[in-house]
C-alpha cells in the first residue's frame, strides 16, 4: 500500500523522505481528489491483475525500465530530468516490479505530497498533473510502465499552465466548488 505524506521545504538529498516535523500524513482518498489513483498488486503472479486493469483503462501497450547507474543509459542526466517539476499530456502509470522510489505530486494547495513506491503498487498520475520522481537511498527501482498508445515520456517543464492538457486537469481536479475558507480577523 502506497504512504504518502505533506513534504518539508527542506534542501536536503532528495532520496530522503523528507517528512514534516510532525509527520503529516496524506490518505490515498486526499490523492484521488487530484486525480492519482493507486492499487497494490502482489509481485508474484501479477500478470493477470495487471492485464485486467490495463484492459479496463485502455492501456494497450508497456515496456519495463531499470533505474539505477548500472542499468539505466545516461544515469545522472535521467535522474536530473525526472526530478525537474513537469507534466506530461499522458497519463504516467507504474507499477514498481522492485526496488523503490518516490513520485512527488501538488496537491490542491500546491503543496509536494510525496508517494512512498514500493513493488506492487501501481499508481496512475493523470494527464495535467504537475509531479517529478526520485529514487529513494536505495538507488534502485524497476517498473511497468503502462501506455494508452506508444510508449513515450515527454516532459513539459512548469511552468505550462496554458498548456492544454494542464488546462483540462485544472478544471476536472482544482477548480471544484470548495467551501470559501474563513479570513481570520485580527480578534482572533
């Protein structure tokens, strides 16, 4: 099961945790209000669960990628990119074989809530959705990647607010009615 937790502003190595003092937990029911959506699906014998949901989503095509400097071409330059705040104009979905990492997320405050991945979650950020990804100090993560049509990545760096899969985004996840938060007077 995914953890996910409000982030400190902390400029320390980004492949720790980076908890706030309290821990300020994030429930997956506060996540899927911005759209992420998360299952937990056993390692071992995945390939049934994994096809049926991918089946569900129209996801048609995968490929797997190896995070880590022995395995994966042009490691620091990668890592580099994947931790620069974007977007993409595609769902991002993952499934974590091994390994693990976080994926970094606003939420509707603009504020970075961290996703703890571990194997066997899988977690779909929505089209729009600005994020970024680390490894944690393991260094090490192996996963699905799951694709509506071609496998791609293309990041779009913020800020890309006009952009139109941005755009969409906003409307469906940010701009909902919420109640008008009270101004405190100078009595209080």
């Amino acid at each position: 099961m995914v953890v996910a937790w409000l982030m400190d502003s902390s400029d320390a190595d980004q492949r720790e945790p980076h908890k706030r003092e309290p821990d300020v937990l994030v429930e997956v029911k506060e996540l899927e209000k911005v759209g992420v959506l998360h299952w937990t699906v056993a390692v071992e014998g995945h390939e049934a669960e994994i096809d049926r949901i991918a089946a569900e989503r129209g996801y048609k095509n995968r490929d797997q990628i190896c995070v880590s400097k022995e395995k994966l071409p042009n490691y620091e330059e990668k890592i580099k990119s994947f931790f620069e705040e974007h977007l993409h104009e595609d769902d991002e979905i993952r499934y974590i074989l091994e390994g693990s990492g976080y994926f970094d997320v606003r939420n509707d405050e603009d504020e970075w809530v961290r996703l703890e991945c571990k194997p066997g979650d899988l977690i779909v950020l929505p089209a729009g959705i600005y994020h970024r990804f680390t490894l944690d100090t393991h260094n090490y993560v192996k996963a699905m990647r799951l694709f509506k049509e071609d496998p791609q990545w293309t990041p779009i760096n913020r800020p890309a607010d006009d952009n139109a899969q941005r755009v969409e985004y906003k409307k469906k996840f940010l701009e909902l009615e919420r109640p008008a938060k009270k101004a405190k007077t100078s009595e209080e």
